[in-house]
C-alpha cells in the first residue's frame, strides 16, 4: 500500500525509491505468503467488521429464544474478510505498485473474490435480527434510501464496477495512484466500494430498496462476462505506452521480464479470472433462482392443501 518496492524506501511524494543497497528481491511465495505487515486504515475496516458480524451472530444465539444464523453465511463472511485481508497484508501488497501482474491480482482479490464472499455472508441481514429496534429503523432508512437505490441499480452498479477500471488504468490517475500513498489507500477502498455494490446487486441476499428478479439477475451477471475480455485486450494493445509505466519502470530489478511482458501477464489474468468470476457469479445466481422457485412451489402446494381441507 504505498510501499511498493520492497527493500525500498518511500520518497516524500509517495513516490517508490530503489533502495541503494540493490535491487527489489523477486516475489518468492515465501515473500507473498508469509511477510506480513500492517496497513493500518484497511486493518482497522476488516478487524472492526469481522468483530461486529461475529457480534451479531452471539447476540442471535444468546437470546432468549435463539435464532439460527446459518454458518455457511458465516463462513462466506470470514472468507471475504480473509480475503481482503491477504491483499492488503500479505506480501501481495508490497508488489502492487512493483509489477502490474500482481496489481491486477490484488484488484481481482478486493473488487471480486471478496466482496463475492462478503454479499454472500448477508451482513445487513444480520445487523437487521441482531440490532435493536431503532438501529433496525435506521438501516431500514439507509438501505431503502434514493441514494442507496441509485447505486444498486444494474445499469448504475454495471458501470460503477466496471467503467471505472478504463477510467482508472487508462488515464493519469493510475500512476499517480502509484505514487501517492493516499490515493493508493482511496483506490483499494473503491474497488472494494464498487465490488460490494455488484455483489449486492447480483448474488446478495440482503434487503434492497428494489430486487430486480432473477432472470434479470442473471443477465446483469452474464453481461459482466465479456467486459474482462475487453479489458484484457485493451491493455494488451498498449504496448507502446505501458500502464503506469513511468512508476513500473522506475522499480530496479534484476528478475523477470520486462514491463511490457509484465503487463501482457497482468491482461491474461485480467481476462481469465475475471470470465471466471462472471461464470461463477452466474452459476449462483442460477442456484438461487432454482432455490427460490422450489420455496414459491411449496408455498403454493401449502396453500391448496389447505384449501382443500377446508372444503
């Protein structure tokens, strides 16, 4: 998050250093997996979000008549948070601003995989049965608030997840996000911002202001498939002015190919994982739908028996 270089040092602009003691170390997965460290504004949003949904979940066994919150929701939220946690503590974080490929797979971890496990654990769901009545008033007001509902129109949250990756990597924000320790900090938040929103929109399973039906559910997630391949082969044709090159380039290194080739790598995975989410995105889409009309069927087999007794 700002470090980039690792063995570096951190200029008064943000801007990664070289270190004089020679060159950045290759990206070992000791390096990635085990060197840890603490980013303190991403720490403290994990940290305070995993203790308030485990929280939740004792408040609803504690009660006088307990109520049982599903450990699969659980565990999809503690995954999520694993998640984000890896890409913003790990190793992985001291190489984003080092290789491309690396950034790309630090974006696919917190504007995919996480906030994909995050609408899965139902959070607000959660907050709504555990929370008193007038927190519950207030979340009812903010999830059913005119903003809310902009946002998580599919039209809206199709655009915001992914127009903003070809506003950022395809402008001058993107290397100075490279640069810039805050800025860095504020894209990592908006991928996060931008992933939960489609999640919510697409797989989640929390209270809207307006669900769009699963048919068309399916559809905003199918749509998404297409764009990483458009993406990935934007950033293959910029070969004559690499993505954040001028930073990329500056990262002294005596291992791997060049930048180029580099961000030929990021492109691929880009494409592959990206597809690969959409199709997954879809498949529990299409898992919900069925689910969903198996509760509608036997609703309505519950209501012509009961018809039937009564005649």
């Amino acid at each position: 998050m700002g470090r980039g270089a690792v063995g570096g040092s951190v200029g008064k602009d943000g801007a990664v250093v070289a270190s004089l003691f020679g060159s950045v170390p290759a990206p070992t997965p000791r390096r990635i997996f085990l060197d840890w460290h603490v980013d303190p504004a991403m720490a403290l949003l994990i940290v305070g979000a995993t203790l308030l949904y485990l929280g939740g979940v004792r408040r609803l066994a504690r009660r006088p008549h307990p109520i049982r919150w599903s450990p699969a929701r659980t565990a999809a939220f503690l995954a999520g948070v694993a998640v984000l946690a890896f890409a913003t503590q790990s190793g992985l974080a001291r190489y984003d601003t080092v290789l491309f490929s690396l950034h790309v797979t630090q974006h696919i971890l917190l504007g995919m995989i996480g906030p994909f496990l995050l609408a899965l654990g139902a959070p607000v769901t959660l907050a709504l049965q555990a929370s008193h009545p007038t927190t519950q008033r207030t979340l009812v007001r903010v999830v059913h608030h005119r903003v809310v509902g902009i946002l998580t129109q599919p039209v809206v949250a199709w655009a915001l997840f992914g127009g903003t990756l070809f506003a950022l990597y395809f402008s001058p924000l993107f290397a100075l996000s490279l640069r810039n320790r805050w800025l860095h900090q504020a894209v990592h938040l908006h991928f996060v911002a931008v992933g939960c929103l489609f999640c919510w929109t697409a797989v989640g399973i929390d209270p809207m202001r307006r669900r769009i039906s699963h048919p068309a559910r399916l559809l905003f997630v199918l749509l998404a498939v297409p764009f990483h391949a458009f993406l990935g082969l934007a950033v293959l044709s910029a070969d004559t002015r690499p993505l954040g090159g001028s930073s990329y380039g500056a990262v002294v290194r005596t291992w791997g190919g060049s930048v180029v080739a580099d961000q030929h790598t990021g492109a691929g995975i880009l494409w592959a994982v990206g597809d690969l989410f959409g199709l997954l995105a879809g498949a529990v889409v299409l898992a919900q739908w069925v689910r969903a009309d198996r509760r509608r069927q036997a609703r309505e087999d519950r209501l012509l028996d009961q018809q039937g007794s009564r005649a």
